[in-house]
C-alpha cells in the first residue's frame, strides 16, 4: 500500500497542520508519516507526497484537541518537543497525539512506546538547553540603560526564558535576543514580556553603544577572569566539557577582540 508523507513547516503550527492534514484525509495511520520539509530529503519508492501549507485555523484546532482530549501537561510537552532542533519530532508527535486521542492522559505513562522514548530525549535535551541558557546568559547594558542579551541556541528555548527572567529583572527593562532563530524577548519596566519575531534583522551585527559602568565592567571581569587563573593548571579538556565552545560566543571572558 502506498505510504503518505505529510511535508510541513519547521514550527509547531506547522507539524499541527500536517496531523489535521493527516486525519483530515483518512488514510490509515500506519501508513502515514509527518515529516520536517528539508532540503535534500531523499526521495522514497512506493510513497505519495504532501506538501502541507501552514494553517492556523487548523493548528488551533489540533491544540485545542490535545488540551481538551488528552491534557494540557500533554499539551506542555508536545509544545517542548516541538521547538526543538531534532526533525525525528515531527514524526514522534503525530504518534503521541494518535495513541493519546485513544489512550487519553495515560499517553504520557506509556514509557515502552518507541514515539515516547523519541519524544522524552527531545524533551529532555530541549529543557536542559533552556535551563543551560537561564545559568550562562549574560546581560549587558547599553547606553540607555536597556539590559541586553544575546544567545545562540540550537532549539527554540526563547519563550522558556521569560518568565524566569520577567521575575528576577520585573523592574528593568531588557532584551534577549536569539541570534540563530531571529526572535527576540523585549521586557519593559514592571510590564508584560513581549515574544517578536526578527527575521530581517542580524542579531550578530547589531551595533552596540555600551554604557561607561559596563565597559569598566566588562574590563574588570576580564582581568579577573585572567588574575584567577593558573597556568600550570590550565585544562581546556575539562573546561570544553564544563562550557562547551559553542556557549561561550557571547561571554567577554572568552572574547579575543580585545
């Protein structure tokens, strides 16, 4: 029987109108397959595809579906997975949500499945990145007074940040940028946090007018940074494990521009 491989967009909005698609035309499950549009996707004997126009009607739907017939802890963690990196996602949460529309809440429990143990290491790895950003982010402050922050993650982990952040800086007013996935967290004074999409602007090229306390900030702490070490002592093995390289592209203490 030919198989039906549903292409959609690299964003949950687009993995949830793939799953309407899906149920919508009535092909038997097994036979279908959710799969992330990317180039250079090798092409399969026997197979009938679709390319899947993002719907937000349809998005909505399938949301609401997941919240109200299975949980909204189920529907957490679907929108977890679906912000990461890993393209397997697509596939695993179109089986979560078939199996959970049968089994209800008791999905999430349903540790042998092979979707769930796809679905449980990208949730993992994806919450762990995001908690690793809470740790290492560092703000810097602009010459208007604005806290300014930059990371580069490989999944989606921005929104995640907010509230930590709304909390802890509730009367500053501060911006994190995410630089690979162009969006931005934008924080004023004792408001509401705003989550904005940046496509057309490059994070990493932004011109930054530091104020003067954070220059001699960020002198002071590179020099501390330098005073405290001890050569003999040096490990950069360990410290790749500790810090790995691609975390340290906005700390000042690892930068050899100045």
């Amino acid at each position: 029987m030919v198989r039906h491989i549903y292409l959609c967009e690299n964003s949950a909005e687009g993995i949830f109108s793939a799953i309407y698609r899906a149920y919508e035309e009535g092909h038997p499950p097994e036979h279908n397959e959710v799969v992330i549009d990317t180039q250079g996707r090798n092409m399969e004997l026997f197979c009938e595809y679709h390319t899947v126009v993002t719907n937000f009607e349809h998005a909505v739907k399938v949301a609401r579906t997941i919240r109200r017939k299975i949980s909204e802890e189920a529907y957490d963690f679907v929108h977890r997975c679906c912000g990461s990196y890993e393209v397997q996602k697509a596939d695993a949460i179109y089986r979560f949500v078939q199996e959970g529309l049968r089994m209800g809440r008791a999905v999430m429990s349903h540790l042998t499945a092979p979707y769930m143990q796809t679905l449980y290491a990208i949730e993992r790895n994806f919450t762990n990145e995001s908690h690793f950003f809470i740790e290492i982010l560092r703000f810097e402050e602009l010459e208007n007074g604005t806290l300014f922050g930059r990371i580069n993650p490989k999944s989606e982990v921005l929104p995640y940040l907010a509230d930590h952040f709304a909390d802890r800086f509730a009367g500053e007013q501060w911006v994190i940028a995410d630089t690979v996935h162009r969006t931005v967290l934008l924080h004023k004074a004792n408001y509401k946090t705003v989550y904005l999409s940046m496509d057309e602007v490059d994070m990493d090229e932004l011109t930054l007018t530091y104020s003067e306390d954070e220059k001699q900030l960020q002198k002071l702490w590179k020099l501390f940074v330098d005073t405290i070490a001890i050569k003999e002592r040096v490990n950069p093995k360990l410290q790749r494990q500790m810090l790995p390289l691609r975390f340290r592209k906005y700390m000042k203490e690892f930068s050899e521009s100045e």
